[in-house]
C-alpha cells in the first residue's frame, strides 16, 4: 500500500469512527483518473448488526448508514483530505451491504488524482 493510499484510508476511517463510534476494519482504496473507490469492510457496531436482524431493521440500518455518510461529506469536506489527492472534492457516492458489513465509497474529484 502506497503513502497516499494509507493517508486516504486513515482520514476515510478517522470520519466513519468520529460519527458512527466504530472505524472500518479493513479499507481498500483504488485511485482511477479523477476517483477514488475505496472498499470498506467491518463497519456495523454490534448494535446495528443487532437492528439489521430483521429485513426492517436491516432496511433501516442500510439507510441510514447511507444517507449519513453522504450527508456528512457533503457538509465538510474531511480534513486532509484534498491535500493527500491533490484535488478538489466534489461528490460521494456511497452504498452498503448489510449483511455482508461492506460499503463502497466513490469518490470523486474535481481532476486527476496526483501520482
């Protein structure tokens, strides 16, 4: 794993931990032209495993996890981050499966990300 790989992935995983109270257990991120894919894996605290036991639940905590995380990178653009990629934020997009804890996250950037 490069610097700015690691980088990238600790400031992914320092948002998830500051406003879900658990940080990823495993992240893997790609860089592509002007985009970055990162997988997430290990997200769901043991209560929303406990609430996703039931399709409702699951339902519920697929979309809030969803919904949240959009809503937190639209509103700041996390520290750091457009530092390490050397561009501009502009979009998230982001979605989660719950029974299987793993997220993607597309991130994309108002150019090519920096070698």
């Amino acid at each position: 794993m490069g610097k700015k790989e690691a980088r990238f992935n600790e400031i992914v995983r320092r948002v998830r931990q500051q406003y879900f109270g658990k940080g990823p257990e495993k992240i893997k991120t790609y860089f592509v032209e002007n985009i970055a894919i990162s997988i997430i894996e290990g997200n769901l605290t043991p209560t929303e495993r406990f609430i996703a036991q039931t399709p409702e639940g699951e339902e519920m905590v697929h979309r809030a996890r969803t919904k949240m995380i959009q809503q937190i990178y639209a509103q700041k653009v996390p520290e750091g981050m457009e530092e390490t990629v050397g561009a501009r934020f502009l979009y998230l997009f982001s979605d989660i499966k719950v029974k299987e804890d793993i997220a993607v996250s597309v991130f994309v950037f108002d150019r090519k990300i920096d070698d």
